[in-house]
C-alpha cells in the first residue's frame, strides 16, 4: 500500500468516524409542525399521537405532536391503530391543506 | 452502513459498464423498492455512494476503451493518448486525485457553501447562456482553420438541437450513443490504423506534483455548473477544457473534480438551494426530507465513499492495464467496437444506431481537419444557448 492509498484510508475513516458521530441516532424524522407547503411531494417520517379510523380498507384520522396537527390518509394499508406511533408518507395537498397519505406504519 | 458498501459495489457496477447511469439503476430499482431491505434513508444513502463512486470508476472505459458518457467525454484524447504512451494507469490516478480533492474541498468548504451557492444560484442562472456562448466564440476564434471550426461546432450543436428538442428516449440513455458517438467511436477507429499492441503500461504512476491548482479549477468549475438547471459537470468540462492550464495531467485532475463535485453538489443542492440538480437528488428529495444533519451525513458519507473508490479505481485500473498490455491492441478495439454498437442496439434500439453513425460522422470531422476534439460538447452547448435566447 502506498502513500496515496492510505491517504485515501484516512479520508475514507474521517468519513466513516463522521457518519456514525452524526448519524447516532439519526431518524430522519420531522415535526408536523414542520410541514410546509414546500414539502408536497416528499417522503417523510412523523412521530406523534394517531387517531382516526378505518373505512372500508382506508383510514382516515390525524397526527398530532405537540407542534400541531395533520391529517393522514392510508390506502389499503393494514394493522393501523390508533395511539402512539411512527407514520412514514408522502405529502400532499388536498383541498388547500396538507396531508400524509401514509405509506408505511411503525 | 451495509446500504453504503451496497452503493459503492453498485457503483463499481455501473462505472464499468458502459451505458449504464446511476439513474437507471435508481429508477429501475426503486421500482422493486417494496422488495429491498432498505428504509427510504437507507436507499438514499445506496444512491448517493452508488452516484459517487460511478463518477470515479468510469474514467476506466473512457480512458482505456474509448467508451465515455457526456461527463468523461474530454477525457477520452488525453486518456487515449497516455495509453498510447503506456500511462494509461497514470491518466486514471490523476482523475482519482481530482476526484477525492474535490470531496476533501466540498467538505472543509461548506460552512462557506451555506452562503455561497443560494448567492451564485440567483446571480448566474440568468447569464449562465451567455457565459457558454462566450465560450464557444473562444473555441472557434482559439483554432487556425476557424472556418471549419465553426463548421465542426454548428454541425455538433445542431445534432443536439435536432435530439433534444423532441427526445425520443429518456437523456441518460441518449447521451450513451450521443457521447459514444461523438468521442468514443472516432478515437476507436483511428485506433485501428497503425499500433497492433498497446505498450506494457508503466505501474510507477503515483505522481501528481501540487495538484491543488487544478483541483480548485475542477471544484469551481463543477460548482457552478451543478448547481445551475440545464447544466452540469459536461459544460464544466469544456469550461475547465478552454480555460483550464493547457498541460495534459492537470486537465485530467481537473475533469475528474468536476465529475465529482457536480455530482456532489447536485445532491447537497436539495438543502442549499431547495432544488434538485440531478436525477438522484430527484429521487432522494422523494424519499427523505433533506436536513441539516442529514447534510453532514451525506458530507461524510461522500469522504467515506470517494476514499474507498479511489482505492477500487487504481486497483480495479492496475489489473485491467496489465491485461490490455499482455493482449492484441487490435483486437481489443475490435471487441470494444463491436460491444459498443451491440450495446447501443440493445439499449436505444434502431434510433440509437441512427444517432450513434451520425454521431461518428460528426465526431470524425475534427480529428481529420485537425481541430480540438471539444468541439464535439456543442451538442450540449447550443441547445443552452439557443434555449438563453428563448429559440428552443
């Protein structure tokens, strides 16, 4: 191995040092109160206070953290229940408000 | 951490293969997404090192097959030509020292970058057409024969004009036969004239004396153009091509720092400017909500990331020049011919070939009329332009 091999080592462990110091943790969740209009479109993951309900194979109800609230919307998405939880979706905008079709449910 | 080693075998992959782009493999595998075990942060991490160590592995076939995309194009004559001078793994390393040199400044630099690039977003974007035909009027006046210069940049420019008004298929795919075209086949099929072996490759390669001039041109270069819509690291090639010092080795430097920083920055554009610059910024702004931390992370994703694949490249370069000195020249740009034409059948079908011959044509004429092969990069150029002055 040569000098500029392990140069490229020592960047590579900076890098590696870095990810697992930054990313201790990391979730890449956001408050609902958080969710801008900018953010139609984009993927992402919310925790909070779930309710709502089912009708027919849908669930309509709202997240609500202690930043504010938000409707969310699943489409065929089964074992929803309300209470404490970790949703991950899409927003979108429907009627002028913003909301999360749910995609994945933790 | 396993979708980053994922990315980066994924990215050795696509770097090799000509003609496959790290879009689509994003998009095809995103397709099956349901499928894979990755969180939607971990596939953007598989994306992201796959992007970044495409750009460090495909200075391979540009450089030692004469097979390049719209990035690596330039690098094709002054690649072909250290291998012809059995410095093939020379012409690789520098790229290699480009690249990392460009990670290691975006890093150190982007407390700057905060502030620098929403600033140079709003500034330039509505010059950026007449920055490029500035260039282009310095490319033709910079050649003796500017008659026929002219004539091998309208010829170029108007290719482009006629492919990208109406795209009949996706770009990534079209540059494959566009650039193959344009700068692959021609340097191919001189290759055919004359040498039937290539020289024993020289393995005392591991020099670049104060690289940090060319890096820093490469840097800025890939900057500017990443960041800005309808551009990318192809024009800052030539930018770098016309402008940059004319010595051969910090060329290579500096295109491999544009390869990389414009692929770089397009994903760090999601937060620094809100927007995506590229079709893996696209597809990561789909999956997570870009912030802060996910930024540094991604800072140290791409040290991590350009570390290992400079340490790939060189090896995976070191073993396929030794092969290429033990083996008939001749035959090897027979073979690569015929898979790059094959391959364009397959990918782009009867339209591609049609775009691949015109393409050839086009690309040959500066070589026989002994201009600079950049010329070529007006197939990108005018549509810009033309589209600056509300044409297209």
């Amino acid at each position: 191995m040569d000098r500029f091999e392990l140069l490229c080592l020592v960047v590579a462990g900076i890098g590696i040092l870095g990810m697992l110091l930054v990313g201790w943790g990391y979730e890449n969740a956001v408050k609902v109160g958080e969710i801008k209009d900018e953010m139609v479109g984009v993927w992402v993951k919310v925790c909070g206070n779930l309710s709502g309900r089912y009708s027919g194979e849908n669930w309509f109800g709202e997240l609500r953290d202690g930043t504010g609230k938000i409707r969310v919307v699943a489409f065929g998405l089964n074992g929803i229940r309300p209470g404490p939880a970790c949703i991950q979706g899409v927003v979108e905008s429907y009627k002028g408000e913003l909301e999360i079709i749910m995609k994945r449910y933790d | 951490m396993i979708e980053v080693f994922l990315g980066i075998l994924a990215g050795c992959l696509t770097g090799l293969v000509p003609g496959i782009h790290p879009n689509t493999l994003a998009v095809f595998l995103l397709s099956f997404s349901s499928l894979l075990p990755f969180d939607p942060l971990g596939f953007s991490l598989f994306i992201f090192s796959c992007a970044l160590t495409h750009t460090f592995l495909s200075f391979i076939p540009s450089i030692f097959l004469g097979a390049p995309e719209d990035t690596t194009a330039l690098s094709v004559l002054p690649g072909h030509r250290f291998l012809l001078e059995g410095r093939g793994m020379e012409a690789v390393y520098l790229t290699v020292v480009g690249g990392l040199g460009v990670v290691v400044l975006t890093s150190l630099l982007f407390p700057l970058l905060l502030f620098l690039l929403p600033a140079l977003y709003s500034g330039i974007k509505p010059w950026i057409w007449l920055l490029l035909l500035g260039v282009a009027i310095f490319m033709i006046l910079s050649e003796k024969r500017k008659l026929r210069a002219c004539t091998a940049f309208l010829l170029a420019g108007c290719f482009g004009f006629i492919l990208l008004s109406k795209p009949v298929l996706p770009l990534t795919l079209l540059f494959f036969p566009v650039f193959t075209g344009l700068f692959g086949l021609p340097t191919l099929l001189l290759s055919l004239k004359g040498r039937t072996s290539l020289p024993e490759q020289s393995q005392d390669w591991n020099r670049a004396e104060k690289p940090w001039g060319a890096v820093g041109r490469g840097w800025l270069a890939g900057l500017v153009m990443g960041v800005l819509p309808g551009l990318g690291a192809s024009q800052a090639a030539v930018l770098v091509h016309e402008f940059g010092k004319k010595d051969l080795r910090s060329f290579l430097v500096s295109l491999g720092g544009v390869n990389t920083v414009a692929s770089l920055i397009s994903v760090l554009a999601l937060y620094l400017i809100s927007r995506p610059r590229s079709g893996v910024a696209v597809i990561i702004e789909k999956l997570v909500w870009v912030d802060f931390r996910l930024v540094l992370i991604l800072i140290f994703c791409s040290l991590f990331v350009s570390g290992i694949s400079a340490i790939l490249t060189l090896r995976i370069a070191s073993g396929f020049s030794k092969f290429l000195s033990r083996i008939s020249y001749r035959k090897v740009v027979l073979i690569v011919l015929v898979f790059l034409v094959l391959l364009t059948a397959l990918l782009t079908g009867p339209y591609g070939l049609l775009v691949l011959i015109t393409g050839t044509a086009i690309g040959l004429l500066p070589i026989k009329w002994g201009l600079r092969r950049s010329h070529g990069m007006a197939v990108l150029m005018l549509p810009i332009i033309l589209g600056g002055l509300g044409l297209m």
